[in-house]
C-alpha cells in the first residue's frame, strides 16, 4: 500500500452541518437576548435611585458604558458572532468568559434598578434566580471588577457595590493638602480611593514622581532629608494604575501650580509600558513644563532619561524585545542619583 486517505462522508458531513447550525441558532437567540436586556437597561439606568454626587457621576458613566455594550451586541446579532463586542469592550477571553462578562454587567445594572446598595453575592442571585446563582460570576471576580472599575473610573462603591472589600489604598510621601486635611513631608502616608475621590488635593512641591513599585516609595522615605530639599511627592502606583490614582494625579496637577515637572519611572517590562502609557494619558491633559521618563536596561545597570514619549516607548519597547524584563527593586538608586535626574 502506497497512501491511505479518509475523507468524511455524507452521514458524518451532515451531523456537523447540523450542529453548526444548532450552535448558530443558539448563538442569534442568546445575543438578541442579551442585546434586548442591554438596551432596556441603558434606557432605565438614568432612573436609577441616586444618594451622592459620586453616584450620579458613576452612574452616568455606567449608562455611558451600557451604551457601548448595547451597540456592540447589535452589531454582533446581525453578524451571529461575537467579535464586534470582543473588539469593542477590549475583551481578549474565550467566548464563554465574555458571555458571562456581559451577564455580569447586566445583573449588575438590574440589581443596581432595584436597590442603591448591594452585595457582591446579590448580583448573580438576583439574576439567574436559581440555586448556586450567588456563585456564578465569583471565578472571574478580580477580572470582572478590575475590568468594570477602569471602564467607569470611579470606585465601584459609588455604583453601590458595598461588600467586596476591594477599598484601593494609594502610598504616597510628600506635602498634600486638601481643606483642613493636612499630610506633612518626610513621612510615608496612605490614603484610599474613596477619600481621594471626595477631595481635591493639591501640593506645594516642585517635583512629583510616579513610580510604580512601593519598594522605590519605602526607598526614598528612608531619606527624608531628600524628599524635603527636592521638594519631592512621590506617588505609589503599586503595580497598576487604578482609578484613585488617576484621580490623584488629576487633582495634583490641576490645583497646584508649584508642579514644575513629573518624573516617571516604572518597571522594565510590558506591565511597566502599559503603566507608563496611562500616565501619560493623564500627563497628555496638562501643560507641563517638563516630563521625564526613566528607563533602567538591565544591561547597562545605569538609568537612561528621556524628555519625550517617543523615545521612552521605542527604547523600552526595544529593550524588552532584547533583554530580561527588570523590576525597580534591582535598581533603587540614592539621594545623589535622584538629584541628578531632577536637575538633568
């Protein structure tokens, strides 16, 4: 025998035709399900019952968010595919996660129709109404949540979610001040993304870095006498850039106009590229008088500073192609190091 070869025949060709067909079938019912429930509740979530300013403001965010949803899913009924709402919510997980992903956001906007506040476990009960519903959604709560907080950039307690515990704490030393709320220099503060969202902070320093790690942070505090005659305010992003820390920097730099520049400096990775490419959406708002991007290779063991965006991108984009990826904690510098980069 030369060559052998199988092909499939009519019975087996005609089983996976139909099954195709089931599957598209149910796919067009579930997405013209799912589109009809986020229409109505992007038209009913302006109604919703409202007890702060916050609230309001998330909760036209959420509307907003809900309209994106709703146009996507629209799109994805005509197609009896998936992809325009993969592609248009930034989702990159298999099919079955986006599904619940999008339940999640549905069960959440219905239970938030019903009541102001809510539990973690109330919002896959109220919605599938069955035995082990609470449960639904609790695999992918980080994903879920993580997700959510950064579409509406609020703290997901000001959408009434009370009881996942998830309070962000932000790290920072330096001067704030915000009404008879005073932070001091020379010490290591915490605050939370629930209080910065109900300030407006401001600082009388000069200097404001952003660095991602709060290694660096505990680094610089052990000097105070760098953070005093710097005029520094160091912020912890602590590894990825929430909405309390987004809202911070905004503030910092739109009421205090002692800010002569900001230095960033974050890890030498792809996380620490997509930190540093949020920083500079905020950055992107203000007319500062000089940013300076820090960028540690892990071959040279000596920091490289760059004035521009452009240049930070492309060296470090090269430098993770090339190298190992490089944490802050390998490279920590001291007072005469930082003092170099704030007057280079």
């Amino acid at each position: 025998m030369k060559r052998s070869a199988y092909v499939m025949g009519y019975a087996l060709n005609l089983l996976h035709t139909q099954r195709r067909e089931a599957e598209r079938t149910e796919m067009s019912g579930q997405l013209n399900y799912l589109c009809a429930e986020a229409g109505r509740l992007y038209d009913e979530l302006p109604h919703a019952l409202i007890l702060s300013k916050q609230q309001r403001e998330a909760i036209e965010k959420l509307t907003q968010y809900m309209k994106v949803l709703f146009e996507a899913l629209h799109e994805a009924c005509h197609l009896v595919a998936l992809e325009p709402v993969s592609q248009t919510m930034d989702m990159n997980w298999r099919s079955s996660k986006q599904i619940r992903y999008i339940q999640f956001l549905l069960a959440l906007c219905s239970i938030r129709m019903k009541t102001g506040q809510f539990d973690w476990k109330e919002i896959g009960a109220a919605y599938f109404g069955q035995i082990g519903g609470s449960k639904m959604f609790d695999k992918d709560k980080k994903d879920f949540l993580d997700k959510l907080e950064r579409a509406v950039d609020m703290p997901l307690s000001y959408l009434g979610l009370v009881s996942t515990g998830a309070i962000t704490p932000i790290y920072f030393a330096g001067p704030l001040q915000a009404g008879d709320l005073n932070y001091p220099q020379g010490y290591l503060h915490a605050t939370t993304d629930l209080t910065v969202y109900e300030l407006e902070l401001a600082t009388s320093c000069k200097n404001m870095w952003l660095v991602e790690n709060r290694a660096l942070l505990t680094r610089m505090c052990s000097d105070p006498e760098f953070l005093f005659e710097s005029e520094s305010l160091v912020i912890g992003l602590d590894g990825q850039l929430r909405s309390g820390h987004r809202k911070l920097v905004h503030d910092i730099l739109q009421h205090s106009s002692s800010i002569e520049q900001v230095l960033v400096w974050c890890d030498t990775d792809q996380a620490g590229l997509l930190i540093a490419a949020s920083v500079r959406k905020i950055l992107d708002h203000f007319p500062l008088q000089s940013v300076k991007w820090i960028l540690t290779p892990p071959e040279t063991r000596q920091a490289r500073i760059f004035n521009s965006w452009e240049g930070y991108e492309s060296q470090l984009q090269a430098t993770i192609e090339n190298n190992r990826p490089t944490e802050q904690e390998e490279f920590l510098g001291g007072r005469e190091l930082w003092t170099t980069w704030i007057k280079s």
